[in-house]
C-alpha cells in the first residue's frame, strides 16, 4: 500500500534562507506520525507545503499517491488541518463557523449539521456553540479549529502543535480522539514540541534538523539511530541526534539527502 | 537627562512607526506615488496664494481671524488629546517603562520622533512654504523668522498636549478636566464671531494663535515683522516649556493609560485585529438578526451571506451608513443653498460630484476591513480545496452591492426632495462602486503575498484610489458634458447604458485577474 504522505527532495526559501533542504519523509496509513524538530528546523513548512498553503521550490509531494503541483484541489477534501496559531473569523459564533467550514469542503447539508452535534459534545463546546468566536479563550478557539478540521471526517489530519493552549481534559480528548482515528484507519500527523506526548502518542516520528530529516522511525529504530540505549527517552534521543547534526557539515548532510533520495526514487521505479 | 538614552528612545520609536514600511520593497514606491500624488494640487493651491497676495486684494484682518481660528483648532486638538491622559503603546510600557529610564528622557524622545513621523505627512506645508517664499521673493531672514514662528508654534502644542497629558494622569481630578474644557472653549468662542455677531474677534484678544497668524500674514503681505506679535508668542513658549520642564520631572510611567499600537505605516495584522475585535464586541448585535445557516440554496449566496455578516458585525456597514448620512447631510444643505441663490445645474452638480467622489473611499474602507479581518483567516478555505474564485467572487459582489445600495437610496431621496432627476447620479454612484470595489480588491490580493503583506494598508489605498480615479474619468468627463450641454432624457439613457458597459468590462477585467492571484497567495 503505498503511503498517504510522500515528500521527496522538498525545497523551499524565503528570501534566500533555506527553509526545507532536500526533505524526505513517508507517513503511512493508519498511523500517528510525529515531526519533531527544534525551532526553525522547518515542521511548519512542511506541514504549510503539505496542505497547499506554501508552494515549494523544487521537489515532489504525493499525498494519497496523487501529486500535489499537478492536482492542487481536490487532495485537500482528504485532509483536516489546523495550524499552530489558529486565527478564526471573530465575526462569526461557533456553530457557523462550523457550517461554513463544512459548506467549503462540500459536506451535504444534512451531514453537516449532524457532526456539529457531535464535535461541539465532544469538545465541550455546547453551552456556548452560539457565542461569537471574539468571546473565546485561546483554548476554546483550538478547540474550534480542530472540530473545523473534523467537520469532513478526513482521512488525514494534520495538526501543527496541537496541544499548545489545550487543558488536560482537553488534551485528553484529543488524544483519545487521535487512537480512535487510527483504528478506523485514518492518519494524524502532528508537528510538536511536546516529546514527552509524542513518545506516547506517536507511532513513528521525524526528526528534522535545518530542514533536513535526520532520523526517522519509532522510538527503537530512534534508539539505535543514536546509539542512546534502549531506556533512553525521545527528548534523549533528539537531544543526541540533532546535537550530532549540528557538528556535521551541511554538505556531508545534503549527498546523504541526495543518497536517500536516489534510494527512495529507485524503489519506486522498481 | 542622557543624550544617549533619549537618541536611543527616539531611534525605537521612529523604527517602530515606519516598521512595515520597511518590510516591503513595494512601500518605496507606493510613497513615491503618495508624494507625487500631492504636487499638483499644492503647487496649483500654493500659486494661487501667492498671486493673490501679489496683487494685493487681501484683507489683512479676515486673513489674520480665518488663521487664528485653525490654530486655535489645532491647539484645541491639543488639549483634546490631553483629555486621555498620557497614552502609551503595549511596547513602551513592556520595554521602555521597565527600564531605568527617566520619564524627561521618554518625553523628550517621544516629541522628536512625533515630530519626525509628522515631517512624512506635513510634506505638503513645506511645499507651500517653498513655493509662497520663493513666489514671493521673501528674504533669507523673513524666511527663516517665518520657519522659527513654525517651529515655535509646533513645540508650544507638544509642549501643550505633554504636559497637560501628565497632569491629567497624574491627578484625574475633575479640575484638570474642568480647566481643560475651559481652555477649549475660550480657544474656540471668538470662533463663533464667523457665524453670528460677536464683539469677541481673535484680533483684539492676546491669543498664541492670533499672534502666530499676525507673523505669518506679516511677513507674507507686508515682508515686514510685527515685533509684539513675536514676543507675544515667545511670552506663551516659555511658559508651556516651563511647565512641560516640571511635568517632565514627575514619575508618570505607573498612571499611563495603555492603546492599541497607532501607525499608518503599521501592517501588524496583530493590533489591527486587536482593533477589529473591539469593532466586532460593539456591532455584533447590529449583525445579530443574520445568522449563517444552510439554508442559502447556492454555494455563492451562502459566502455572500457569510461577507455581509462579516461587513455587518464588524461595524463597516454601519460606517458606511454613517458617512453617507453626514455626506447626504452636507449636500442637502449645499443643495438647499444653491437652489435659494440659482437655477438649474449647481445642484445637480453637487449631488453627483460630491457623492461621486466621496463613494470612492468607500470601496477602500471596505477592501481595507476585509483585509484585516480576514487575511489571518484565509488559510481556512485555502486549505479546505474550496475554490477561491467563488469566494472572491462573493466578496467583489458584497462589496459592489453594499457600496451601491446605501449610495442609492441617499440618491433617490436627495433627488425626491431637491426635484432631480437621479438617473446619472445613480449610474455615477453604481459605476464608481463597481470600478472601485475591483480596482481595490484586485490591488488588496496582489499585496496579500508574502513578500508584499509587509506594506502599509494606507499606501495600498492610495494607489488603488489613484488607479481607480483614472478608470472613472472617462465616466465624469460624459456626466460633466451631459450636464453642461443639458442632454435630454434620451441622450442620458444612452449615456448611463454606455457608462455601465464600461464599468462592467472594468469588473470582468479585474475578476479575472483577482482570480489568478488569489490562488497564488502563500499563507
């Protein structure tokens, strides 16, 4: 089965600093993909290239095995994305930004109204589904985004540190929310900070590095990677990993990009 | 009080106003195109001074009590910025006012960079000043004593605004805001002397205004310098530095009153929304009648549904209907005064050049609101796949359709009360809102980019209010020759038929563009 996520040799600036140099990365089906990485390595690029929000400049991005530069609508039906500082209409309440947000993915009317239902219990959001969104805490407003994102029940969602302004319970239902998806055989891809969750929450993670992916696999594969041991934690492991690409050079870096890349591009032709 | 820390201060700020304009290589231009936008119509006002003086046919007294009233304006705007206290931006107070920093040094500072950010908009005064000096053959040394006057006049009001700022903070007290009143109104009664009889007159009271507009109208129209008049204005100087010295000691950093970061050259989406909030808070039950539900039956009436709730809580609706009030206000009273005075076209004229001219800022206001308002919030429908073009399209037409609508019925009972016929009026006002609105929205998406989202808003405006001036000057210059040649009934639906082609092959041109762009803009 081939993975509902392909990034190959990904490249993007922004006025001449590199952001994404040579980015590899497959996230399979019916899992919980991590993408760590320390500020400015480039999680939220990527995630900003996946769901079509920045252009890239060289490279090729599949998701669901249609390319993205050749198809750049309709693979978007497939995907919920909230981004890490949500911004809403302020204008509109809760519950019609949620019928809007489902009128833009196409959802049929009935359905619509029948997953507010359901996202706003879910998310506590009941008792005020008709407060103006400007009213909102910060928590509440993630929680809004994030049921916005849920409202065409996708296939893959992404979420750009999703945690951040979240409580406990709210972090609780989220993560919950995160395993049933990937029973039914749904994708969550995060992008966060949180090593702690993403050693829990994560099937397998990304660690990218000045827009590179230095290592990539679960918490075992990551272990051996560094040579940490097998007790060693994530935040260990990351503190090592990236520690290790500081000292090498980005030259070193980009023909092991470039090996990864051949590698990668001749499994496909064969 | 150290020189280094006050340059320090005054850098900030001065980067701090012009930040944005900064941030795009765009805002050079667009400020070119500001500058330039001027110069014709200053240097035409400037000559036109100029000439009259040369030939003498100015009254001396009603020059000296029309210049003594806007200074006294200007000050009595003064005293009104005084009544808020001393107001400070959430950046000074985080990182200035927790610094040991002495409050003189912030003053001070803070009056040179208000005076640098002013020099950008205060570029039309200078020219004036050039060209009436040069016009008028002045000397170096009237010259010069005519610039100090102006230099002085401007530190009196800082030194005025500042310190009873201070002391309004300091104390909040109902005497400051008792004695401040009373300034205001002793600044503005001789005012009332153009309206009804009064033997108060800016002329026979020791006003700083009165002396300041005697230096300037002697020097312009006598070359000479009237002496009493200039220690007259001293005699107020050193007062107001004095106080402004004393204020200037006292700790008022914990009494200040905080407000939302103010820059024309300001794109910080951040404060801007911050703004728009409030907007939202107030309006919000205005707009509470319309909800957004499923039962619009097309795609596009359902986003258009969503524009008008946008317009209607964030309080842009009710600007709209507010301006056009006011306008409809002035023009029925203009109207009212011509028909008493002549005959047939002034009205007309009126009703459809002020109106005309004045539904050109309300496309920009519109296009402005949306983009603050919903620029953070594009990447929902750019990530949801939805097409963009129909939600431009819903856009362009709420904008066409509120521009229009308001316009109109002000037209149709302007024109029901003052008995004209208001076919060209509405075309003028149906055309100059579709123009403007595409001109506008096209301009606003081409600067939603990344790189170009760092130019200021008000620079974007103007260029768009340029371009959008210059498509309808075909139009004006038809509804010009219609009312001077007095066409008929048949001539004018001939005309309004050919100004609506016109104005729709405009609108289909831009749609098309905004169409492209706006599924290029990166998030």
């Amino acid at each position: 089965m081939s993975p509902i996520i392909e990034l190959i040799d990904v490249w993007k600036s922004y006025n001449g600093v590199q952001a994404l140099r040579g980015l590899n990365l497959e996230v399979h089906r019916g899992e919980i993909f991590g993408l760590i990485g320390p500020n400015g390595a480039g999680k939220t690029t990527t995630l900003k290239i996946i769901v079509g929000l920045l252009k890239m400049d060289r490279g090729i991005v599949r998701v669901n095995g249609v390319d993205i530069c050749e198809e750049p609508y309709e693979y978007k039906r497939l995907i919920g994305y909230v981004p890490e500082s949500v911004s809403l209409p302020d204008y509109l309440t809760i519950e019609e930004f949620l019928i809007y947000s489902g009128k833009i993915r196409r959802v049929p009317d009935d359905q619509i109204k029948k997953r507010i239902n359901n996202l706003v219990r879910l998310f506590e959001l009941e008792e005020k589904r008709r407060a103006l969104i400007v009213s909102l805490s910060r928590g509440m407003r993630q929680k809004v985004a994030i049921a916005s994102a849920l409202i065409h029940d996708p296939d893959l969602l992404i979420l750009d540190e999703p945690f951040i302004g979240i409580d406990p319970m709210g972090q609780h239902i989220l993560k919950d929310l995160f395993n049933e998806r990937i029973k039914s055989g749904k994708t969550v891809f995060i992008s966060t900070h949180m090593l702690d969750t993403a050693e829990r929450l994560c099937n397998r993670v990304a660690i990218i590095y000045k827009g590179q992916n230095i290592a990539l696999g679960d918490l075992k594969n990551l272990q051996q990677l560094s040579k940490t041991g097998e007790n060693a934690t994530l935040e260990e492991v990351f503190l090592k990993l990236t520690e290790e690409a500081k000292e090498q050079p980005i030259e070193e870096a980009f023909e092991e990009r470039r090996r990864d890349f051949f590698s990668i591009l001749r499994r496909r032709l064969l | 009080m150290r020189a280094d820390t006050v340059l320090s201060i005054y850098k900030f700020k001065v980067k701090t106003f012009f930040g944005a304009f900064r941030a795009s290589k765009a805002s050079v231009v667009l400020l070119l195109v500001y500058i330039i936008g001027f110069l014709p119509g200053i240097s035409g006002f400037s000559i036109t001074i100029a000439d009259a003086i040369k030939q003498g046919g100015v009254d001396l007294e009603v020059c000296v009590e029309t210049l003594a009233a806007l200074l006294s304006v200007l000050m009595v705007f003064a005293l009104i910025l005084a009544l808020r206290g001393y107001t400070v931006f959430e950046h000074e107070q985080i990182f200035i006012f927790t610094s040991p920093i002495r409050p003189r040094e912030f003053l001070v500072a803070s009056i040179l960079a208000d005076l640098t950010s002013s020099l950008v908009f205060a570029h039309p005064i200078f020219l004036l000043y050039a060209i009436i000096v040069f016009s008028l053959n002045l000397s170096a040394y009237l010259a010069l004593l005519m610039l100090s006057a102006i230099l002085l006049f401007i530190f009196m009001l800082f030194f005025l605004k500042t310190s009873f700022s201070i002391i309004k903070a300091l104390y909040r007290d109902l005497w400051i805001n008792a004695l401040i009143y009373i300034l205001i109104i002793l600044l503005l009664l001789p005012a009332a002397g153009f309206f009804i009889d009064l033997p108060l007159k800016y002329s026979l009271l020791p006003y700083p205004s009165k002396f300041m507009a005697e230096i300037l109208i002697d020097i312009l129209c006598n070359c000479s310098v009237n002496l009493i008049s200039f220690l007259g204005l001293v005699s107020y100087f050193l007062p107001l530095t004095a106080l402004f010295i004393l204020t200037s000691e006292r700790n008022f950093f914990p009494a200040t009153t905080y407000v939302p970061f103010v820059s024309p050259f300001d794109a910080s989406i951040r404060t801007q929304t911050l703004k728009m909030e409030r907007g939202i808070k107030i309006f919000s039950r205005m707009g509470s009648f319309l909800t957004l539900n499923l039962e619009s039956k097309s795609f596009l009436r359902f986003l258009m549904k969503k524009e008008i709730i946008r317009i209607t809580r964030e309080g842009s609706l009710f600007a709209v209907i507010l301006m056009y009030l006011i306008i409809s206000f002035i023009v029925a009273a203009i109207g009212a005064s011509a028909s008493q005075n002549t005959q047939g076209p002034p009205s007309t004229f009126f009703l459809i050049f002020f109106l005309g001219t004045y539904s050109l800022i309300v496309p920009l206001m519109l296009v402005s609101n949306w983009r603050v308002s919903d620029l953070e919030n594009l990447w929902v429908p750019l990530a949801s796949g939805a097409d963009m073009r129909i939600i431009v399209r819903a856009i362009l037409y709420d904008f066409v359709l509120i521009s229009s609508i308001v316009p109109s019925i002000m037209i149709l009972i302007l024109s029901i009360i003052q008995n004209v016929n208001p076919i060209l009026p509405l075309i003028l006002i149906i055309s100059t809102s579709i123009v403007g609105c595409s001109v506008n929205l096209h301009i606003m998406v081409k600067f939603l980019g990344k790189k170009s989202r760092g130019t200021p808003s008000f620079l974007i405006g103007w260029a768009s209010m340029l371009l959008s001036a210059l498509l309808l000057t075909p139009i004006y210059i038809l509804v010009v020759l219609s009312i001077l040649l007095r066409l008929g009934d048949a001539a004018n639906m001939l005309l309004s038929t050919l100004i609506s082609i016109y104005s729709a092959l405009i609108m289909k041109y831009f749609v098309r563009k905004i169409e492209k762009s706006i599924v290029k803009i990166e998030v």
